[in-house]
C-alpha cells in the first residue's frame, strides 16, 4: 500500500506475520542504477523470491 513520505518519494509498505515491511521509492525522472538495484534486492528478499522473478512480475 503506497503512501507518500514528501514530494520527492513514496513509501510503500507491506504486511507480514512478524510485521511491517516499509521500503521508500524515490519519484525521480531517473533513479540510479544502485538505488533501483538496492529496491529490488530489499523487496526480493522479503518476498522469498529471486531478483529475476520480481523483475518478470513488475513487466
């Protein structure tokens, strides 16, 4: 569930049986390859799925 953190980023978060999960996206024209990089990984993780199956759900 997005809401918004400031004008420049959103929050997005995320329920779980041993809790919340929060992760802050950035509403830039451009994020950095480090940053979108380091999105992924952090929601991959939590979600126990690959980099790769996260990347082919979001196309």
């Amino acid at each position: 569930m997005p809401f918004c953190d400031s004008e420049a980023d959103i929050q997005m978060k995320k329920m779980f049986t041993e809790g919340e999960h929060r992760i802050t996206i950035p509403l830039h024209d451009e994020i950095a390859k480090g940053t979108l990089n380091d999105i992924i990984t952090k929601v991959s993780q939590k979600n126990c799925i690959t980099k790769e199956e996260l990347v082919n759900l979001l196309r």
